[in-house]
C-alpha cells in the first residue's frame, strides 16, 4: 500500500462518493484529461470509467506510479513519473485537454500559476486544494482572500466553488477543510493590453496590498503624470475589478516615459 508523504503535501482521499462527485463535476466538452497527483487513484478508478476519456497521468512519488502502473493496465504508457511544475504540458497533449486532481496543498498556488501560463491549451479544470486558497480564487473583488491568482485567472476563467470537504475523509488527514471548485474558459483570446505588463501590474499592486495603488506602481516605469488624477490611484487592490485591473494595465502601456 502507498505511504502519504509530508514532503510531498500528499492527503489520501478515501470517501469514494466525494471522489464520484467531483470526477461528475468534469464536463464532457473535452475529451483529453490530465490527472495531477493520482496516487492510489481514487478519482482515476471513476475516470477510466468514462469512456468519453482520454487520460493521462501525471504523477512524482515514484511508490504511486508503481502502484497505478500495476492496477490500471488499460493506462499503460499514459501514467508519467514527473513533475508537473516542470513539465512542458505540450510533451502530453498537443492540443487542448482538461484538468483534474486532488491537487497538493503545498504546491497549489504554482499549480494554478502554471493554468494561467497555458490558459489557452487549458479550457477547464476541476480541483481540490485547500479550501482557503480554492476560496481565494473564486473571491471577488471587496473581499480580504481577493489576490494576484483571483484577477489573472479571472481574466481568462469563470471560476466556480462547488463544495466543501472536511479534514475526516483523508488519511492522514490534513489540519485544514478542502474545497473543489471548478475552473471553464471564457470567451476572452486576448486582453486588449500587453499581458506581461498585466501580470506585472497585478503582482506590484498586491505585492503592498494596504497601501494606495498609487503607492504600489513606483516601481512601475511609466509617465505617471498621465493618470495622476485618475480615482484607480486612491484604491486598494480589492476595490479593483479584473477589467478595472485591465484598464489601469492598457492606461500605463498608452504613457510610456518619454
């Protein structure tokens, strides 16, 4: 039997009904899956029953790959000893496919980093993860949890918390509740500014989250005489909506130092 590793962030699910309930929680639109994290498979025994699949997985502790390796036969060739973080997606799929897993708590944030990086090959996810952090990406604006990762992946995913998982259905189990939301792309392709800049200005604004936004972009170059009278400058990051995020974002791309 696989041993949960510390170092790893693993937490065994071991409610089979919560484990059907979130595999249900995946849409049919795409028929490539990638799993993160399956260890003793309990989400991939519900998975290969959907024939509407095509599934891989992704896996890093060598003792589960051994033991998925050896009770899904019909996987042969699609179990991958590696590292998610590190790994380029398009080595698995070449084009786009859905995403799934009981996502390690340690490593959530990168995980969902790495979503953004490949939002347009990553239409939809469906996760578990710490139920502050899944709270933090579905928060909107006006509330303490509104961050970095809830306005970029916003920008490019309707978000949805679906329910809640207390500690007692894991082993071990974890000393924080789950929750598992649901990430589905919209219809956005591009935002109408440089999405690099985006980035930037969206981590340097929430990087000084209790000060005025006026404050957090000195070290942003741009003519900042431009906008000085602008009311974004008198905000707090969670006053700012995605759009009002992008807007402020295509303001300093028009006013470069000259």
């Amino acid at each position: 039997m696989v041993k949960a590793k510390k170092h790893l962030g693993q937490h065994f699910l071991t409610d089979l009904e919560i484990a059907q309930r979130i595999v249900t929680s995946l849409s049919n639109a795409q028929n490539r899956v990638m799993e993160i994290g399956p260890g003793t498979g309990v989400l991939t025994q519900y998975l290969v029953q959907r024939p509407d699949i095509d599934l891989n997985l992704i896996e890093l502790d060598r003792e589960s790959v051994e033991y998925l390796t050896a009770h899904y036969q019909e996987l042969k060739g699609r179990i991958f000893f590696k590292d998610f973080l590190k790994l380029d997606l398009k080595e698995i799929f070449d084009e786009s496919f859905a995403l799934i897993g009981n996502f390690p708590y340690n490593i959530s944030g990168p995980i969902f980093f790495k979503v953004f990086e490949y939002r347009n090959q990553i239409p939809e996810v469906v996760g578990m993860l710490q139920k502050e952090v899944a709270e933090r990406l579905a928060s909107g604006p006006g509330t303490k949890v509104y961050g970095v990762l809830s306005v970029l992946l916003q920008a490019f995913y309707k978000i949805d918390y679906l329910f809640t998982v207390g500690a007692h259905v894991f082993n071990p189990p974890p000393k924080v509740q789950s929750g598992v939301i649901r990430l589905t792309r919209n219809d956005v392709k591009a935002l109408p500014c440089d999405e690099k800049l985006f980035v930037k200005v969206v981590k340097a604004i929430f990087n000084q989250r209790r000060k005025a936004i006026r404050n957090s972009l000195k070290a942003i170059p741009f003519n900042k005489e431009a906008i000085a009278d602008h009311v974004y400058l008198t905000r707090r990051p969670e006053q700012m909506s995605v759009d009002d995020f992008i807007e402020l974002t295509c303001m300093i791309e028009k006013n470069p130092l000259k």
